[in-house]
C-alpha cells in the first residue's frame, strides 16, 4: 500500500480496507497454491506460508483497527507468512 494505516482508514473506511487486505492475501495464497502443486521449490515453506495467509484472512475479514491485541495477531500472521515465503526470519525490528 505505502500509505500508513491511518491514512488508509480515513480515505477508504475500514471496511474496504479490510476486503482489499482479504484480496491481497487471497493472491498470494492462491499463488503459493500453484507453486505447492506443481512442486515448485521457488516457495521454501508452502505449507506453513498458506497456513499463515488462512488465518490472516480469516481475522481480517472482522478485524477492529483499533483493537491493539487483534491487530498484533495479525501483523504475526503476516509476518508468518512472510517468513515462509521468503525462508528466512526476519529481524524483530526494521530500520527507520
């Protein structure tokens, strides 16, 4: 997206901000999918990758924003996700 959350919920509302999250994450699920199928090994942990992306989508469909534990659940996810996509752990914090 680049834009900050803040900024996304004010322009969009939340409740397309949470079905573009849900689309984006079905993209990449369904990405990973074909790469898991066709035994690709472009995708190190495939499994564990649309296992993390399940359970995004399906905690970003009713998310609260504003709700600080639900949305650390959801960051973990992703960054879940993530890591399993890329097979390697990321650093707990990125430079500014």
């Amino acid at each position: 997206m680049g834009q900050s959350l803040e900024w996304a919920r004010s322009t969009k509302g939340d409740a397309k901000l949470r079905e573009e999250f849900h689309e984006d994450a079905t993209i990449v699920f369904d990405l990973v999918d074909r790469e898991e199928r066709v035994k690709s090994t472009v995708i190190p942990h495939p499994a564990e990758c649309m296992a993390a992306l399940s359970r995004f989508r399906d905690m970003v469909r009713s998310i609260d924003f504003d709700d600080a534990a639900s949305m650390a659940s959801l960051k973990a996810y992703a960054r879940q996700a993530l890591e399993a996509f890329m097979g390697q752990t990321l650093p707990e914090k990125f430079p500014e």
